[in-house]
C-alpha cells in the first residue's frame, strides 16, 4: 500500500491557525497563502509560516494569481513576503495558485504563469506546484505548464483519484475536499515531499 501524507490549506479566511492541534491529528504538510497580486500580502501568513515551522509541519507558501499585473513584479513581491517572514528552507515548498484569468484570454493567463514560475524558480531556487482545476486548465490557460508539478482541486473525485487535466500527465497532491477546510493528499513519504521543495544552492 502506497504511504500517503495529509496536509491542508489555509489563508486569512482561516483566521488563526492552532499548528499544534493539526500537527496531532496527523497533518504532516500545508500551505498558507502568502500573496496576491503585486502589493497584497496575507495578514496571516508570517504567524503560519513559524506556525508551521514550530509544529514540524512540512512548509507551503502560495501567490494567488493576478494575470493582469506583471509577472516578475508579483514574483519578488512574493518571495519578499516569504523572506520577511524567515525565509526558506531546506524543503520549503512554493506554489502559484492559477485560478482566475482577471478577464484575460487563456494564452495571457498561460503566459504571465509561466513567467512568474520561471522568475521564482530563478530568483527563489525553488521549482514552484502549480494550483489549479480541471476546466480552468482544459480552458488553455496552463499552456506550457506541464512540466512544474500539479496541484489539482477536485473535490468531487475521491481522495488520490483526480483526474489530471493536459498539460500534465500525472498529479502530485490532490485537494480532495474543501469544506469545512482544504485537505490535501500526497502519495509519498515526507523525504519524496521534500526533495520536491528549496535546496540550497
């Protein structure tokens, strides 16, 4: 039988978070939102980041995604918001939260995702999830994309059991449910986790 991690996600919407309590129901990885956009950063997110930290819980940050803005100004300003916060780790893992097209057309989308993942992966050290859902991407907008591991929201699939969407040929963490909070599943051990996370150089 496949060893499976459990982790969640969680944002400002979340309020506070107790680390210590999730850490002992047995979550072993998560992800807090860090930023939107080019100016946006979560209220909540430096208090997670050492939350997470503090509790051994293997650490997530993400950048909501506004295709509108520039790509590489989005890109420092959430890599800023992460350094502000005591920065990563050897393991710390990124990711983009592509899932609203601000009204743009899909090559757009695809084009400033890309560009943000590139200037992370450059500037961060860290190969960054790509976060999305099934017809977002069937749309087009994740053209390009297929080659940063998948994320993938489908809460109507069982747990493990997504249905990947091209670009992408395989997932790395499904969020299976949404409610009353993300829970997320990954098909590995904490090391197969990490090993896709910061390295330092």
């Amino acid at each position: 039988m496949k060893r499976e991690l459990h982790g969640i996600d969680v944002s400002n919407w979340q309020g506070s978070v107790d680390w210590t309590d999730h850490a002992g129901a047995g979550v072993s990885f998560a992800f807090a939102k860090a930023t939107e956009g080019g100016d946006y950063t979560d209220q909540y997110f430096a208090r997670n980041w050492q939350g997470m930290r503090e509790s051994w819980i293997v650490c997530g940050a993400y950048h909501f995604a506004r295709p509108k803005g520039d790509a590489a100004e989005h890109a420092r300003h959430f890599l800023r918001a992460i350094t502000a916060a005591g920065g990563l780790r050897r393991g710390d893992l990124v990711a983009l939260d592509l899932e609203n097209n601000d009204g743009l057309r899909p090559e757009q989308v695809a084009h400033h995702a890309r560009r943000w993942c590139h200037y992370v992966e450059r500037h961060g050290g860290v190969r960054p999830f790509v976060y999305t859902f099934q017809s977002f991407a069937r749309a087009g907008n994740c053209a390009g994309l297929g080659d940063y591991p998948l994320w993938i929201a489908s809460p109507e699939k069982p747990r493990g059991e997504p249905l990947v969407p091209t670009p992408w040929r395989d997932w790395t963490i499904h969020q299976y449910a949404n409610s009353p909070l993300d829970r997320n599943v990954f098909h590995g051990s904490r090391e197969d986790l990490t090993r896709l996370g910061f390295h330092p150089r």
